[in-house]
C-alpha cells in the first residue's frame, strides 16, 4: 500500500467513526421523553457563583437566584476583583441571610475557576452543621450571568436525579440568553449580524449536538459536567476530597475533570434536558476562540485520567468508550488539519497526473460532491433543522433553519484554530486561566485576561 492509499485509508477510517457517532448521539436524542420531577424541598441547596469582576451582572444574578429559590443559599466567591463584586454582595447580604460572600485575595486568588470553587467547598463545609445531611445537601454551580430555569430545583430532586441515590451529580441544558437579542454586537450593522450569527449557531450547538451528546452519555452513564448550571451532592464532594485532596482540580476544563471524579468516587452523572441555564452566547469570533481554547486545553488535559477511566470498576464499558472518544478528540482533530488538506492535495495531484489530465478526472469525479456533501456538510447542517423541530427558534422559516445549516457547517471549522491553539499552549505549558470578557464590559476593559 502506497502512502497515498494509507492516507486515504486512515482518512476514511476516522470519517466511519465520526458519521458513526454522530448516529449515536441523535438516536437516543430524538426518542428522549421528558424527565419527572420530584420536591425539592426534600433537599438543601447551595448555589456556588464564582466571581472576577462581575460587577456587571452579579447583583441581577443574585437577585434572580433568591427570587426564584427562596430556599436556596447564594455563596459568591469574589476571585479578588479590582471592581465593585464584593461590595455589591456586602449590600446583599446586609438585608438576607442567605448570601453569603466568599474573598479570595492575592497571591492565593486568580488560580482559576476550580481554586475558587474549592475555597467555595471549605467555606460551606466549615458553615453547615454537624448534624447537617451532607447527602442531601447539594451544591449548585452557576456562572456570574447565569440563569437558572425556575424548575431546575424540581428536576434536580426527581427520581431520575438525585431522587436516586447512585446519583452523584447533575448537569442542566445549557441555553444562550442572548441568542434573539437585536443587537448582541456593539458597533455598525455588518458587526451586529456577525454577532447575531455567532451567538445563534452556540445556541444551535448547546442546544442540539451537545444535548445530544450528553444523552446518549446519559445511557453509558458518563454524563460530562458544565461550568454552569452542574449539580453535585456535598458528600460526593467530601469523598473526592478525601481521596484526592480537593473536589475541583488543576484542568483548565474543570467541570468535566470534576465529572470524573465522581464516575471514579463510584457515582453516576446525569443530563437535565428538560431543565436549563442561560448564559451569555459571545457576539465576537475573538472571545469565542479564547474561550473554545480554554476548554479544548483543558479536554487535552484530562486525556490523562483515561488508564483510571478504563480500569475503575464503577465506569461502565461503553460509558469509558464514550469518554475516551471525547478525551482523545482534540488529538484526532490535531492529525485531521494534515490529513484532510493532505487527501485533497493527493488527489488533485493524481487527477493532474492522470493520463487523460485534470479536467477529465475531475468530469469522472462528479460524486465526490455529493459525497462531501452527504459525509461533510450534512452531519452538521442537519443540526439547525432539529433545533427548529424542537421549537426553540418559534417564527423561524424552514428556509432560515438550512441557511444555519450551512452558517453552523462553517462554524464549526472553528474547532480545528482552537485545538492547534490549544496544543500550542499544552506544548508551552501556557495554563493560564484566560476569563472571557462579559458583552456588558467595554472593549477597553479585561484585555489582558483574552491574551
């Protein structure tokens, strides 16, 4: 076999297994039917709201949390901010009992989201009661512009949740708050419409592909985790903790590394689809890349709990299938931005060299199109026409769904900057935690933390 055959070998190989999963996941997606729900009286809830300089939009997201969940404590962990966090919340818990502020300083501060979140886990530990049902004690996470669902609680508390003992955590859909606003993008109408665009395929992708990964992690038990809107049992944390030293730990992709450790600790995770949190979608490709970056790092990262995965006895067989494929992606893309560039080359170079020239291979050659468009295209643009299925873009043209068919094609090569980014970064040992600037925030502001 030539090295041209086992390129396009090993190309078709990786291009089975994606079509493959990609079948996978919409399957248990399509026939999913809605979860019941349980009292969520029957548990204590913590919100956990880690903070660096949010002065932007933590008051409004402390105030919507308490009104909707009047049980609910609200600790906001303040990363050492150089703006107005900690007095917004001091203003707070003056007239509620129920906020609670948590102050880092420096140089322990601004060590990343899980240091944060630990010193968050300390806090309620040394607060809560002896006596306290740590069991029934859940700790929610939910970023600084977050918007939890007014049901979240109920689904977290029924029977497929935390109703069930096994489970160890929880992880809500994830929605874009801003994926209909009129002017997500400041600036003339050209960047506005870039920003419509940018936040609505996120909506697309949060709401489709990766609900539908996360269900049919749902039935390999190996639901990942989220930086907003996650659950977990306060016990579940104290067992991570005792065997590993803290509940969060080093990955710039926290949340998932957190999910394992729970499949480890010999808990299951579980995926909340008829429940979610809302969250800021980014109007600028910028953001994005720093923000995709940050999370393909930290996936590379958690690439090395894969042994722990495989051999664990708690972590089902294809649950640690499912788990590898996702740890071991970043990689695959890596070998993809030579190998796809290089099968095209290759074969436009022997149709150039054919006997009878490139114009009459490329006239033999017809099917490739619909077959790129079929393997290539399709997988992806087929995305923004369930996500109108679902009702999630109400008034929207079946016309407007295939045009995000081929704009959700398109973004989706961001994927390919971000992990040759990201592998940059790994190879470097660049593990800054880089915070995405809020839309709320100026463009003068934070851009130190976007480099």
């Amino acid at each position: 076999m030539t090295a041209s055959e086992s390129t396009q070998a090993l190309a078709f190989v990786f291009l089975v297994i994606f079509l493959a999963y990609v079948l996978m996941i919409m399957i248990p997606f399509l026939r999913r039917k809605p979860d019941p729900e349980g009292d969520p009286e029957s548990f204590s809830w913590h919100v956990f709201v880690p903070c660096r300089d949010e002065e932007a939009v933590i008051g409004q997201t402390v105030g919507r949390l308490r009104g909707q969940f009047p049980n609910a404590h609200v600790w906001v962990i303040d990363d050492d901010s150089d703006d107005a966090t900690a007095s917004i919340i001091e203003g707070l818990m003056a007239g509620d009992r129920l906020v609670h502020l948590v102050r880092r300083t420096r140089p322990d501060a601004r060590q990343g989201k899980g240091a944060a979140l630990n010193a968050a886990y300390r806090a309620l530990g040394a607060w809560l009661p002896h006596e306290a049902d740590r069991d029934r004690t859940i700790v929610a996470v939910v970023d600084a512009d977050g918007r939890l669902a007014s049901n979240a609680l109920r689904q977290a508390s029924g029977p497929l949740a935390f109703g069930d003992p096994a489970t160890g955590a929880a992880q809500a859909a994830v929605w874009m708050s801003n994926r209909d606003a009129d002017r997500p993008a400041k600036g003339g109408k050209a960047r506005q419409w870039w920003g419509r665009y940018l936040v609505r395929m996120q909506d697309i992708e949060f709401r489709t592909t990766i609900a539908a990964m996360q269900c049919l992690r749902g039935r390999t038990l190996s639901v990942g985790l989220g930086g907003n809107g996650q659950f977990t049992r306060f016990n579940v944390l104290e067992r991570i903790a005792a065997s590993a030293g803290a509940p969060w730990h080093g990955s710039l992709l926290e949340d998932y590394e957190l999910g394992i450790h729970v499949m480890l600790a010999g808990y299951h995770n579980v995926y909340m689809h008829d429940t979610h949190v809302e969250q800021e979608g980014l109007p600028s490709l910028r953001r994005l890349l720093t923000q995709r970056t940050r999370w393909c790092q930290g996936g590379m990262q958690c690439a090395r709990y894969l042994p722990g995965i495989f051999g664990s006895q708690y972590i089902t067989n294809s649950g640690a299938l499912e788990a590898g494929y996702f740890l071991i992606m970043p990689y695959v893309q890596l070998i993809g931005t030579v190998l796809w560039p290089t099968v095209f080359i290759t074969m436009i170079a022997e149709g150039a060299l054919s006997a009878d020239g490139l114009a009459a291979w490329l006239a033999a050659s017809w099917w490739l199109v619909p077959l790129i468009v079929l393997t290539g295209i399709l997988p992806f643009a087929i995305w923004p026409l369930l996500y109108r299925r679902a009702g999630a873009a109400p008034g929207r043209s079946i016309g407007t769904a295939l045009a995000w068919g081929f704009g959700y094609w398109l973004y989706m090569y961001q994927s390919y900057v971000c992990v040759l980014r990201a592998f940059a970064r790994l190879i470097t040992g660049r593990n800054g935690w880089a915070k995405t600037r809020r839309n709320d925030e100026s463009d003068g502001q934070l851009l130190a933390r976007e480099a």
